[in-house]
C-alpha cells in the first residue's frame, strides 16, 4: 500500500537549514549549560572539601590552645612566684622561681614561661640560661601585661621582640592582699600547620583580630593583611610591635564574589606557577575563600583553595556532554534511517494485525489481572478456562481442570443450586445467579466464596462465566470483630467492677486522711508548744524566785509583827502569780483545738497571740521583729487559731533560718486591695535553693537538722491556708533570705467567707 505523508519532499528540503541551525543552537546552549552546572558541584564539592580541613585544623588548633589557656592561672596560685614578684634583684627567691619555671617550661612543652611585676619587668623566666633571657626586660607595652594588669586574662599573638619567633600569648593576673602585683606569661608556637600540611591545591591561613597573616602554608602571604588596614590600626599595629620590622602590606585581591552557602570567591596575584607568566611574573588565580573565627581567642582561621580542579572538572565535563551528543546525534540518525526503510516494509502487516492483537491483549490483561478469578463453562457446565487469579485460589493449573465439572470445586452442600441454575431451560429464570458458598481447593481444604454465575451466548451457543470472590479475610474480620465485641463487653464489666471499688475505698481514704490531718495540725501544735518550752520556763523562773524571796521575807516580817510589809510583799506575790498566767494563757487558747468556723480576725490580736508564744525564743536569739503598724486595722476572714498557728510556724522558721546569726531580723509586711490580704514573712538567711522551692509544702520533707523538725509545718500551714480560701507561697527576695506569704480573703469578702467554711469544714 503507498503511503502520502501529506507534505512534498521538497518543502521539507526547504526547513532543512533552519533545523540545522536549530540544533546547533541547542547544542551550544546545552555545552553551555552543562558548563555552568559542572562549574557549581564543582564549586560545591570543593567547598566541602575546604570546610572538611578547615573543621580539622580549627579542631586542632582550639585543642592545642585549650590545653595551655589555664597554665598561666594555675602558675599565679604558686606561693614562690609570689613571693618572686615582690624579691629585690639579687633575691635567691627570683633564681628558685626561674628554675621553677624552666622546669614547667620543659614539661609542657611551652616556648616561654616568665613573670613580670607591676611596672612590666620580667624578674623570672623559663630562659634564663639563656643569652637572649627576658629577665630585666620590660614588656609592660604588650596588650597581654595591660589586660592581666587591669584584672583580666591576657590572650595575644605576636613577634617575640627577643626572639624574634612568633607566639601565642596566655597571661593572668597575680593577686596579693586585694591588688595586682605582677602577670604570669606563658607563650606557645603555633606554626606547626606550616611543616606539615603538604596539600599544593588548599592553603590553610591564621589571622589575628586586624586580619594579619602570622600563619600561613605560603611564606610569601605571612605578615599580610586580607583585607585594607586604615592609618589608625596600622599605627596602632606598629606601636604595640606586634610584627616587630615586618613590613605589613595587604595581599593583592584583584575581585571579590560572595557565595550564598557562606564562602567566598576571590582572585588575587600569585607567584606561585609563573610558568606563562602575566603581569610582570605574578599570574591571577582564582581561590575559594572559608573561615571560621576560633572562639575565645580573637583567631581567624582561613582555608584558600584553588580552583584549578574545578575548572578542570568544568572542562571535562563540557567535552564529555559534547562528545556523548555527538555520539546521541549520529546514531539518532543512524537508527531513524532504519527506521524508515524497516517501517516501510512492515507497515502494511502491522494494520492488519493491529486491530485484533489489541482487543486479544486488552481482554487478556483484563482477564489475567483481575483479583476476582473467572471461570468459562460450556453449555454443560464444564470449564473451558480459568484466569491466574482462580488458579490460584482453587491450586489447580488449567491444564489439570480443563473438562471437568466445576461443581467438583465446591462443597456438596452447594453443588444443587448450581446445577439447577446451569440446567433450567425457564425463560423466566434470571441470568444471573448470586450465592456465598464453600470452595474446596486441590489439597480439600475450604474456603468461603461468593459466586455471581452468568449465562451468556457465544456463538450462537449458551456459555456460563463464573465470577468468584474470596471471602476468607471477610469472613475472619467479622469473627475477630465479633470476639472484639465481646471482649469489650467483658473489660467494660471488669472495668466498672474495679472502678466501684476503687470509688469505694477512695472514700474511706478520704475520711481517714480528713482524721489524720486534724491529728497532725494538733500534733504540729504541741510540737511548737514544745520548741518554746524553753522560753516559757525562763520567764516563769523569774517570778517564781520573786515569789519565793516575797514569802520568805513575809515571813520574817510577819515575826517581827510588821503587818503592812507583809501585806505588801503579799500584793507582790499575787501581782505575780497574775503575770505567770498571761504566760501560760496563750499556750492553753494555742494548744487547744480551732472551732473550724469562719470569722472577722483581726491581724492586730494574731500578732499578739503569736508575739505572745515566741517572744522567749526571740529574745533568746537577740532577733528583732518588725511588723506593721495598722495592723489593728486590718480584718481578714478566717480561723484567728490557725491562722495563729500558721504565723508561729512561719516565724519559727524563719528564726531557726538565720540559726547562728547575732542580731537578727524578721520583717512582716503588708500589702491589700479590695478583696485579699497579703502578709509576708522575710527572713535574712540563706535563702531556699530553687531546686527545693516546689517541694518546701511537701510534707515530711525537711532542712532542719535531725531532731528540729518532722517536716509537716509548712505541709499543714499549706492546708490551713487553703481552707481559709487563701493561698502560701514561697520564694527568695532579691537582697537575701526566704519570703513566705500568706494570701487571705478582706473581712468585707463575705463570699470568699462563705466558700472557705464550707471547704473548712470538709476537711475538718
């Protein structure tokens, strides 16, 4: 058959130059392209490469500095160099100290150890053999003597201006009586990057804080700034002879480009490969520029590497795309002409074929790649097919069932209603037949199935496709949703079985807690009662020895008939006895049990009954209490007995705070609004440490010493407050000590009242 492609061959000859053109424009820009990409990873790849070595130098660079930083210090706690610092010359002391130091010196492997007094003179020094020893030099215009003299630690690089070799420089500060009286200098050298790094292609640089080079794997780039240096530190540079005679220039940058990933790409002259020399023997080259800041030295540390490679990579890379599209092009053209003459002498069988292998392939992978499996039957019911998937699911090939009756692949109990279905000649009869039935495979195990039976008519005859679906997974996820189900009924009854008890005994441990906190409020009580125990017997001691002298001497009076002086001395001992029960009448109202019921208190009378109790101790102690003058005027709603026991903890504690303090204090202040009442209690002792703050109203937890104190007050003062509808906190004031304050509803707050005694009473 001729084919017409629809277009002369000659109108196809006329684009021929414009495609050709076309092409190659594509092709250069391709070049280009792989270029540019090339170049990038290339870039990418070295600057990894550069942060790799720079990581590991600046790794061991801070190491080597870290293991001298702290020597000058531990030098400057060394009694012989203090007693050194502040030797007349000539002192054997100067001489045990510069042997002292030559020996530290040769153990550490420092160049230089010396020590200068406060005007900047070297009096011992590791070097003293030496002819070139800095004994007797002065070095009080170096930045590391300036910064140890002002109290700080000295870091510096720079020349030796004796030795002439580069250092860096580690000083500290030699203190006696609360001044400085001379610095300990500890110098180390650091060029051994410059003896062993043997890489031609990556340059490692070390800069001071001003961009100075002092080390370098380039002789030529030493003493060299990276960038310019202005009049002013250039001045400053020279004045400090940092760099001794060096004549500090910059390093001849001719372009600078900054990458987005932190590097930076710059060209500068170098002398290195004059071969086809440029620009009076020094040639441009082109390097990537890393680096880091060494911390807490003011060190830079800088990786120069050539992009030599990169180019290089670029280079190759660009030939070899051009090469492999060369190549790409000619056997394009190659296999098109083929192409054209094989299509030429196959086109006409492939139409006719085309048709037929497209419906056959398209049914077949249809048929194959289903995941229900489908069986062909005859008129009478026998297999004339199967699909993968039923061979599968029955484990018969085709080959072994072909011809025989499918109602051999299902149980005997369903094999009458798909045999009445295949057989029945009713024209009534529905062509479609859908059951769940029991499959049996080749090794007479079973599966459940549902089967969807199908007449249809093939070439004038009646056929039968079976469509079956394994119910297997269906079948076992209803049985395990079914055992879920019960399970669950069975836990929930568990469940609220234990929950019924677990309420039950809740309760009990509820009222027992509600009895065992009374219990431990009187118990804390009596405790304190016994804490000012001591106190108390010391103020009845008095009266009692009065008593007893005022009877004695009615006695003797009443001998001698002077009747009106034993009746004074008998006014005196009732005077007395009135005073020592004041004493004794706080600690019965305090020891007795609250009422629990909510009232006006006023902090006025709180204090006095609290003043009342502790007074002994105070005074024993030699501690003063400030407290605020309106008291008086002041109402809160509460328990007046347990806000009363709450003070007394509070104040307990803080005199037992300031234990082994002579004279002294506690401050009680007060803050209020509309609705609350703040008092807090300020101690001048240690303070709290603020890992122990959440835990202070623990109970049992306490820092007093054993027998001072089961740890319950503070727990028990919590509650009380809280069931008086307030709130204790605790926390460190800024100037010292531990606030604790005691936040309370105003007497006018009748709901706070209200909600309090209920809550009280709960508890109580």
């Amino acid at each position: 058959m001729a084919v017409d492609t629809g277009r002369p061959v000659s109108s196809l000859r006329a684009y021929r130059p414009l495609l050709i053109t076309l092409l190659l424009t594509l092709f250069v820009l391709l070049l280009v392209e792989t270029g540019v990409v090339s170049r990038q990873q290339a870039i990418d790849e070295l600057q990894r490469s550069a942060e790799s070595h720079l990581d590991r130098y600046m790794l061991s660079l801070q190491q080597k500095l870290d293991r001298y930083k702290d020597l000058p210090h531990l030098l400057a706690t060394h009694s012989e160099l203090h007693s050194a610092v502040t030797a007349p010359l000539g002192d054997p002391i100067l001489e045990r100290a510069s042997r002292y130091l030559e020996e530290v010196n040769g153990i550490i492997g420092t160049t230089d150890v010396y020590l200068m007094n406060a005007e900047g003179v070297t009096v011992a020094a590791s070097n003293w053999r030496s002819d070139t020893t800095f004994i007797g030099r002065d070095f009080s215009f170096r930045p590391y003597f300036q910064d140890a003299m002002e109290g700080q630690e000295g870091r510096y690089f720079a020349l030796g201006t004796t030795s002439n070799k580069r250092g860096y420089y580690f000083s500290y500060p030699l203190h006696q009586d609360g001044r400085i009286v001379g610095v300990v200098v500890v110098k180390v050298d650091l060029h051994d990057v410059e003896r062993h790094w043997s890489n031609p292609l990556i340059d490692l640089l070390v800069t001071d804080s001003d961009g100075i080079i002092f080390i370098s794997t380039r002789p030529d780039w030493k003493f060299r700034s990276l960038q310019p240096l202005s009049q002013q530190e250039m001045q400053r540079i020279v004045s400090s002879l940092r760099y001794g005679n060096y004549e500090l220039t910059e390093l001849e940058i001719l372009k600078r480009e900054q990458l987005d990933s932190g590097g930076e790409l710059i060209t500068l002259l170098d002398s290195r490969h004059i071969e086809n020399e440029a620009l009076d023997g020094l040639k441009p080259r082109q390097f990537l520029l890393q680096r880091k800041q060494v911390p807490g030295f003011g060190l830079h540390v800088s990786v120069l590497a050539s992009l030599e490679p990169v180019e290089n990579s670029m280079l190759r890379s660009v030939l070899m795309m051009g090469f492999s599209t060369a190549a790409v092009a000619l056997l394009v053209l190659f296999l098109l002409a083929r192409r054209r003459i094989v299509k030429e002498r196959a086109r006409f069988q492939q139409r006719e074929m085309m048709a037929l292998e497209e419906n056959e392939a398209r049914v077949r992978a249809i048929i194959d790649n289903t995941h229900a499996g489908l069986v062909m039957l005859d008129t009478s019911g026998s297999i004339e097919s199967i699909n993968p998937t039923a061979e599968k699911l029955f484990g018969f090939a085709i080959d072994q069932i072909r011809g025989h009756y499918f109602s051999q692949l299902l149980a005997q109990a369903d094999r009458a209603l798909c045999w009445r279905h295949i057989l029945a000649d009713d024209p009534e009869t529905p062509d479609l037949l859908s059951i769940e039935a029991t499959g049996l495979r080749q090794d007479g195990s079973r599966l459940p199935l549902e089967l969807n039976i199908n007449r249809m008519t093939l070439a004038g005859s009646r056929h039968f496709i079976v469509t079956i679906h394994d119910l297997t997974e269906r079948k076992e996820q209803e049985r395990q949703l079914k055992a879920a189900q019960e399970a669950l009924e069975t836990r929930v009854q568990e469940r609220t079985i234990d929950l019924s008890r677990a309420n039950a005994k809740l309760v009990e441990e509820m009222e027992q807690h509600g009895r065992t906190q009374n219990e431990l409020i009187q118990t804390a009580k009596l405790a304190v009662i016994g804490q000012m125990s001591a106190g108390i017997n010391h103020e009845l001691n008095q009266p009692l020895t009065a008593i007893r002298n005022y009877a004695d001497n009615a006695r003797a009076f009443l001998a001698r008939d002077r009747l009106e002086t034993v009746d004074t001395n008998l006014q005196e001992i009732g005077a007395l006895t009135e005073r020592m029960s004041r004493i004794i009448h706080p600690l019965k109202e305090f020891a007795r049990k609250s009422s629990g019921a909510a009232e006006r208190v006023c902090l006025q009378s709180v204090r006095d009954g609290a003043m009342s109790l502790m007074y002994g101790r105070f005074e024993k102690a030699r501690v003063v209490v400030n407290w605020p003058e309106d008291l008086g005027e002041i109402y809160v709603r509460g328990d007046s007995l347990r806000l009363e026991q709450v003070l007394v903890n509070l104040l307990s504690n803080a005199l037992h705070a300031m234990e082994g303090q002579a004279d002294g204090q506690i401050d009680v202040t007060l803050a209020r609004d509309s609705h609350w009442i703040e008092l807090s209690v300020r101690d001048h002792g240690p303070g709290i440490p603020a890992v122990d703050q959440a835990r202070v109203f623990e109970p049992f937890y306490t820092t007093k010493k054993s027998g001072q104190g089961l740890g319950l007050g503070l727990s028990i003062s919590h509650r009380i407050v809280q069931t008086m509808g307030g709130h204790l906190s605790v926390a460190n004031h800024p100037e010292g000590g531990a606030v604790f304050t005691i936040q309370l509803p105003t007497g006018e707050d009748t709901s706070h009242a209200t909600g309090s005694s209920e809550k009280q009473n709960d508890q109580y």
